[in-house]
C-alpha cells in the first residue's frame, strides 16, 4: 500500500492538479455554468415556479380534485390580478382594453398598433410582475394534465413496438403514475447538466492519470523497478494508484460540481417520480429524482474507473507522451460518445441504447462493460508484463 | 535540406500519427455516410447537368424536357419545378441597415463600436448590390436542399476537418519540438551554435507534414463524399443561391451574402485554404509553447489551456467598459475564434464581428503575430540554459 501512495503522489504533483483544475474550471465556465443560474427566462420561470407550488401544496402527486381546485383558484387569482392592472394602468385604456376579455381578444389579433402592443407587452413585463407569462404557466399545466392521456401516452402507445413498452405505458396508465409532479425544464436542465459534468470526469482522468506510466518508460524508470524486490508488480502498483486516482477524482468532482448545481433549488424535486404528466418522457422504471442522481452517481465512478483502466492500457502502449495523446484524442471521442448514449435521457424511452436494445438498464450495464474491458485490458498487461523480454 | 528530410522522416515515422489519421478519416467516413445523404439534393446536382444552373427560361424549358424524359423520380422533379417557378431575385431592393440596427440595439454597443458595426454593413450594401446587378441568387445551388447540403458541407464537414488537421498539426510541430528532449538527444544536439539552428528545419518538417496531413485528410473525405452524392454543375452555382440562407436570434432568418461572388467550387476551395492557413496559425502557436514547455503533453495542455482561456474570458466578462469591449472585438480575430466561426467566414459574420472581411484580417493577423512570436521563441531558445 505504501508504494500504492508513492505512485499516487507522482499522480498528484502539483503541476498535474493546478491543469486538471484549470481543464476542469474552463470546461465549467464554457458548457455548465449556463445550468446553474436556472430558470432562466419567461416562461420557463413562471413554469419551475408553478410546478414547485404544486409540490408545496400538494406533496409529491396531484391528485384529480387537487388539480380542479388548483387551478380554478390559480386562475381567478390571476385574472383578478391582471382586471386590477387593466383598471389602474392608462396604457390599458389607451389600447382600448377595459377587461381581461379584451386583453385577450387584442393578443389574439394578428395586426395591432402600437398602442395595443404596448399594452399586450405590459402584462408581459416586470411592471405587472410578468403576470401573463404565470397564466401561461397555468395554462402549460392544464394543457399536459388534460392532454397527458389523449396525446402524450397514447402517441407512445402508438410508437411502441416492444410488449414490455406497451405493457409498460399500460400500467403508467391503469396506476395513474403520471400524476406526479415532475417538472420538464428542471429534468432537461440535471440531464444536460449531467452530461457535461460526465464528460468532464472522464476529461479530468485522462489528463490526470494518463502520464504516470509513459513518464516512467520515458525515462527508464521501470527497468530500475524492474530489478528491485517488488520487481514486475510494479505494474501493478501503478494500476492501483491510477484506478485510486480516478476514484478521489470522481470523489472530488462530484462533491465539487454537485455542491454548485445544489444551490439551483432543483433538489426540491427528489422525491418525485420522472415519469409526470410534466415531463414529457415516459420512463420504462418507476424512479424519482432523488433516485435518479443516486444511481448517476454511482455511474460516475464506475465511468471513472473504466476511463481510468482504459488510460493505463493505452499509456503502455504508448512511446512517448505525444504518442500517448495521439491514442487519447480517439479515446475521449468514443468516451464522449459513450457518455452521449448512457446520460441523456437515462432509464427512459427515449435513450438512444434502450430504443436501441430494449434492455432495461443498459445505461449503467454500459458503464460496467467499460469498467470490465478495461480491468481486463489491464490485468492482462500486468500479466503480459511479468513475463516480457525486457533485453 | 537533408536535414529537413531527416527530420520529417522522423515525424512520419511515428504510428500513432498515421494511427490518429485513420481514427480521423473514420470518423469522416461516418460522418459523411450518416450526414452526408440527401437524395432530394442528388437529384438537383443530376438534373443540372441538363439544365444548368441560371433560373431563367430556358432553365424551366430543359427541366420540363428533364421531366418528360422519365429515369428520374417525378416526384421530386415536380418538387423541384414548383420550388424553381417563379423566383425573384431577394437581393433587388435588399437592405443590410436593418442588421447592422438590430445588431448594434442587442449589443447595446454606441459610439465608436456603434459606427464600425453600421460602416461594416453599409460596405456590405455594396456587394449586395453588385450581386442584383449579376442576379446571382438566380442560380440553382441544391434548391431547396440547399440549406441542409451547405451547412453539411461547409459548417459540419469542414468544422471537423479543420478540427482534426488543426489538433494533428499542432501534436507534429510538439513532437518535432520536443523530440530531443523524449529521445534525450538534447544536450547533444543543442550543445553547440549550430546544433540550435536545427530549429528551423524542424519547424519547417513539421509545418509541412501538419498540412499536408490536413489536405490529406480533406482529399480522402471529400472524395468519399462526392462519390456518394451527385453535384453535376452544381459546382458552378452561387453560394449566394436564393435558397440559401442564415439565420441568427437577431437578425431573424437572411440571405446568404458573401463579400465577394463565390461558385460553390470557388467557395470550397477558399473554405480549404482558409482552413489551412488557420492550421499552420495553430501550429505556429504550439511551436513557440512547445519551445518553452518542454514536456511535450504539458505543453498540449497549455494549448489548449490558452485556447479555451481566449474563449471563456470574452464570453463571461461584462462588457462595461469600452476597453473590455475593444478587447472581445480583437479577440474575435484570434485563430481560437475563427475556428468557432468557420461557418461564416467569407461573410458579414454576426453581432460578435465588427470589421469587413473578418476571416482574412484574423488570419492574417495571426499568423503574423505568431511568426513574430514564433522568431522571438526561436531567438530566446539559441541562448537558453537547457540543463
């Protein structure tokens, strides 16, 4: 375990952490820091607003009589908060609107003036705290309850070929699981985010533990191990610090970047299940949020650890460190690929290997055949190693 | 010269780099194939072979001919019939002040920003009107597959073309850079005046085999793709086709204007050798980091460290101050930015672009600056301490 440590530490050296931390501050600033600052626009505010209202009153499903009540009262609210703007705002008058019927009627029109415009941009507007975009979120909200069974599953019942979906979708039906409350901007937000924050783990290992083994040949090193008692298992030590690496790495990146996509307020949804009449994505598991990141988080490691194996056998088989990046650029592209098919949309319908194999789980079966290919990639070398002419 | 042929000698020696081409043009391959296809637009490159590419009468009176003539899908000549019928050209009476307003209202930039955007758009008035006067969007390009094949062409294929040529030319010009330093032939080489001079053929070897990996590269993957797909005169039509268009947030969806009249044979060939005058700019670069950094994946590191700097800092700093505004604008000359804005180059460019012609004066900026910093690296290198 001691030489376990030692090689760690040629895995850490200050240089190698300062440019993992600047690769990993640089990919945060260019593709996840749009995920953090979230909801952004109208309406998407007034829809994660309405959607954690929802959850607030009525807990984690919404049954029938809850949504009646809900949004009968939502809707007088709001009409009676938008007649008390049409009331005290002259732009109102000026457009000749004296109702919330007329409103309505002059938003419809496909020609206004000026005058119309300015007063169908006030309800719009921060002055009247964007009270037409939370009608519109109300209206989102009885548009999927109302359309959920019609449209949404009856086009996935259409689309389905498989038996195990259809039976599936039956029962999403005959249950009434879509009634929870999941909303689809806060998923499409933690998938996208996801993604990236995968493809930055498996970015971070690559440039992290990749050169300790061509550092090493690079300057004889190993011929010298070679002749000392702990001898060829040298290799072997080397696989244990670079999969340990790998492993504090994962630890430190989603501890880290969890920790920042934590202060969103997505975490409210955690114990709602994904499969809701607002989310468009059926998925072929009864899963809740709170579930779904647990098991993504487990999935991160095993991603880790496989990209770490997979480094240490193309650093053997690399001459130089130039070599070594020439068979890492490849790599990361079909690990970028991977992490494409296995976090978007993972556990549902939709994910482009379930669509492709039907199998329920392939997403995190994916992550283990990596991790197993590259374990047995790397054991075989070990092994290979022992018994190499090094003359 | 001998040594220049030992040195590249020793740079196509190397299998991972043939090994990294053939990753590279596989991935080409797959492009192309998954992509590539458009039987609408094969079936308009086959047709104006008879036809020709003007719309004019005698455009419609040889496609009618083309129709009666059968072997070819009726279907999509009837298509092709209805989408050529009637056309007018969309740059008579064009007007580019709206883009230039709309540009500068979004950016909220004024004075002296405000007036280089609406100079750079009443400049491009002027070859939207020599383009009326030609009738140059009277011309067929793909029809109305034209937007689809363009952006696959130009946008995606060549993104990656120059993607790749770009990362293979600058892992040349480090190997070749650091090569005495993995090989620990350094203190032997570098020990003497001359032996410093060996910098200059290197960099030269390296220069060429970069770009010739990079037209190598574009040779074998535009071959495939115009063996599986028809252009006929195609090749002769203008980019700034009526059925070509853009579309950003601001400005909405507008026609596809060039500064100067390109064919789409013209236009490949200026989007190529753009491309390559952008590799040997990157290359330039990692040559002078490759000179410090001696660690060859270190300094890869730091290219890319460089480069993803260049693009983060003009992305996430207000633009509160004329001087920060003044630097995101020069920063869109740099190698790192026209590589983002592949797409549009030979164009007007978008609200990030204030100057005509941006691609050319960026370019050749760049590779002045990094000659200049490339001789300075070399200069400092003849007399450094290498222990």
């Amino acid at each position: 375990m001691r030489l376990v440590f030692h090689e760690m530490k040629k895995i850490w050296n200050p240089g190698a952490i300062l440019v993992t931390a600047l690769v990993c501050t640089l990919f945060y600033w260019l593709f996840m820091s749009y995920f953090i600052d979230f909801p952004q626009g109208h309406p998407r505010i007034e829809e994660v607003a309405s959607s954690i209202e929802l959850l607030e009153r009525y807990g984690n499903t919404l049954e029938e009589h809850e949504y009646e009540a809900f949004v009968e009262e939502t809707r007088q609210t709001l009409i009676a908060e938008m007649e008390r703007h049409i009331d005290s705002l002259p732009v109102f008058a000026d457009a000749g609107i004296f109702s919330y019927e007329d409103y309505e009627r002059v938003r419809g029109k496909n020609v206004q003036t000026e005058a119309e415009r300015a007063a169908v941009w006030t309800l719009l507007g921060s002055e009247t705290g964007f009270v037409r975009f939370r009608m519109q979120a109300l209206e989102r909200i009885v548009n999927a309850h109302d359309g959920y069974l019609r449209y949404t599953l009856m086009h996935q019942l259409s689309q389905a070929s498989r038996q195990r979906d259809i039976d599936r979708l039956n029962a999403v039906m005959e249950t009434q699981e879509y009634r929870n409350i999941m909303d689809w901007n806060v998923y499409e937000n933690t998938v996208d985010y996801t993604f990236c924050l995968a493809v930055m783990s498996v970015l971070a290992v690559l440039v992290l533990v990749s050169p300790l083994v061509v550092n090493d040949r690079i300057r004889n090193v190993h011929l010298l191990q070679y002749a000392s008692k702990h001898g060829r298992n040298v290799l072997m030590t080397q696989l244990s610090a670079v999969l340990l690496s790998a492993f504090v790495l994962a630890t430190v990146l989603l501890l880290v970047f969890g920790a920042i996509y934590g202060t969103n307020g997505t975490w409210v949804f955690r114990n709602s299940g994904l499969t809701s009449f607002l989310n468009m994505i059926v998925f072929y598991g009864d899963i809740t949020y709170g579930q779904y990141i647990l098991i993504y988080v487990a999935m991160i490691y095993v991603l880790c650890l496989g990209t770490a194996a997979l480094a240490f056998v193309l650093a053997r088989f690399s001459r130089n460190l130039i070599a070594l990046i020439l068979n890492l650029l490849p790599a990361f592209a079909a690990l970028v690929a991977l992490c494409l098919f296995v976090f978007m949309h993972p556990f549902s319908m939709t994910n482009v290997l379930y669509r492709a194999t039907g199998i329920p789980g392939i997403e995190p079966a994916a992550c283990v055949l990596l991790l197993v290919v590259g374990l047995t990639a790397s054991f075989w070398l070990v092994r290979r190693e022992k018994g190499i002419d090094m003359a | 010269m001998v040594l220049y042929w030992f040195e590249l000698k020793k740079l196509l020696a190397s299998a991972a780099v043939w090994g990294f081409l053939a990753a590279c043009l596989l991935f080409n391959m797959i492009v192309v194939i998954v992509q590539g296809h458009d039987d609408y637009a094969d079936v308009v490159g086959a047709v104006s072979k008879e036809t020709g590419v003007v719309l004019d009468d005698a455009f419609h009176e040889r496609l009618l001919r083309a129709a009666s003539g059968g072997g070819l899908s009726a279907h999509q000549l009837e298509r092709l019939q209805h989408e050529t019928r009637g056309v007018t050209d969309v740059f008579d009476g064009y007007e580019t002040r709206t883009i230039a307003e709309r540009y500068v209202a979004a950016a909220g930039i004024t004075g002296w920003f405000a007036e280089a955007m609406r100079d750079k758009y009443a400049a491009l008035q002027k070859a939207v009107d020599a383009k009326a006067k030609r009738d140059e969007s009277l011309t067929l390009y793909f029809a109305g597959s034209t937007h689809a094949r363009h952006q696959f062409l130009f946008d995606t294929l060549t993104g990656w073309l120059i993607t790749e040529g770009a990362l293979v030319a600058v892992l040349l010009v480090l190997l070749s850079a650091g090569y005495e330093t993995i090989h620990r032939t350094g203190h032997v080489v570098y020990a003497t005046k001359t032996g410093r001079e060996v910098l200059r053929p290197k960099l030269a070897a390296a220069l060429t085999a970069g770009i010739g990996a990079y037209f190598v590269l574009a040779f074998a993957t535009f071959l495939v793709h115009l063996g599986l797909s028809e252009y006929g005169s195609v090749w002769n039509s203008s980019v700034s086709s009526l059925f070509n268009y853009r579309i950003d947030f601001v400005a909405g969806l507008r026609p596809f204007v060039t500064w100067h009249s390109f064919s789409v044979l013209t236009y490949g060939l200026a989007m190529i050798g753009a491309g390559a005058a952008l590799v040997l700019c990157f290359s330039l670069i990692a040559f002078g980091i490759g000179l410090f950094v001696r660690n060859g994946y270190l300094a890869f590191l730091v290219f890319l460290i460089a480069n993803a700097t260049a693009v983060v800092l003009p992305i996430q700093i207000p633009h509160a101050a004329e001087a920060v505004l003044a630097a995101k604008y020069a920063a869109m000359l740099l190698p790192v930015w026209l590589w983002l804005k592949h797409g549009i180059w030979f164009t007007d460019g978008d609200i990030d672009i204030i100057w005509p012609h941006f691609e050319t004066v960026g370019l050749c900026v760049s590779l002045a600056a990094a000659a200049a910093s490339r001789l300075l690296a070399a200069r400092h290198f003849r007399k450094r301490n290498l222990s």
